[in-house]
C-alpha cells in the first residue's frame, strides 16, 4: 500500500505542477488513493521530494536529483536490464536479464552507497541488504526512480 501510495506521489510530481499538500492530496484522491494530510507530509520527507522555485514566482514539489552526471550514465546503460524490484524485510531483489546483475550492483552501489549495507550479484538477480525493514521499502522506491522505472 505505502509503496504504491508512493509510487503515484512520485508519477503525480513528475507530471504536474503541485505547490501544496492539498493538491497533492486531490491528486492521490483522483487516483483512488486516500490519504491523511500527515500520510503525504512524511510521504514527501521519505522521498526525499523537494520544493523548488516555479515559473509563476511561487513554487512547487520536485524530485531531487539523485544521481550525479558520471553516475547517470551508468544508471542509464543498466535500467533496461532490470526486469523487476521487490522487498521483503531488510532485502530488496532486483531481477535482470541473465549476465546484467553485476552491471545493475556496480550501478546501485555507486550511486546508492550510503543507502545500503551492501549488495550481491548473480547472474540474473541481485541482492541487497538494507540497514531496516523500513528503510527496505523506501529503497525499494527510490531504486526505482533513480532507475526510472516507473
């Protein structure tokens, strides 16, 4: 549920302009998702999103820029040989295509590092260990923004 919740908070930024929790709530309820101010308010703080300045001279909701440029680049040439992120407790599973999961673990751990206590690659999957059950979900998330896939 959070992280569905989640996932359409991150779509619903990337694709509108929203300047406040109210809106953001509107747009959660037009997608079937109801939610409590508080919900979005440690929603916005788990995700890491951001207010940045607008157009109109007010602001509005922004995903930080995760990644560095080098690292983008490496992001970009792996996210299309992930075929599924999923978390269980303190694990997150990335599938890939077989022979790509070293290149997907060299990927997150340089740009996750500090999000993770560590991670290891098969030939088609790989595993990493999350500091919490908590935290598991949320990195489940934010792999796969960085990793836009979704």
């Amino acid at each position: 549920m959070k992280n569905r919740r989640q996932t359409k908070i991150i779509n619903i930024v990337k694709s509108m302009q929203v300047h406040t929790h109210d809106e953001l709530i509107d747009a959660l309820d037009a997608e079937g998702v109801q939610v409590t101010q508080a919900t979005v308010s440690r929603d916005i703080k788990e995700l890491g999103i951001i207010k940045v300045p607008s157009a109109d001279g007010g602001s509005v909701y922004s995903l930080p820029e995760a990644v560095s440029e080098p690292n983008r680049n490496r992001v970009d040439m792996v996210s299309d040989s992930i075929k599924a992120v999923n978390s269980a407790l303190h694990t997150i599973v990335i599938n890939t295509f077989p022979g790509m999961a070293s290149a997907v673990a060299a990927a997150v751990d340089s740009v996750m590092h500090n999000d993770i206590l560590g991670s290891v690659a098969g030939d088609d999957a790989v595993i990493i260990i999350a500091k919490s059950v908590e935290s598991a979900t949320e990195l489940e998330a934010k792999i796969k923004m960085v990793f836009r896939l979704e």
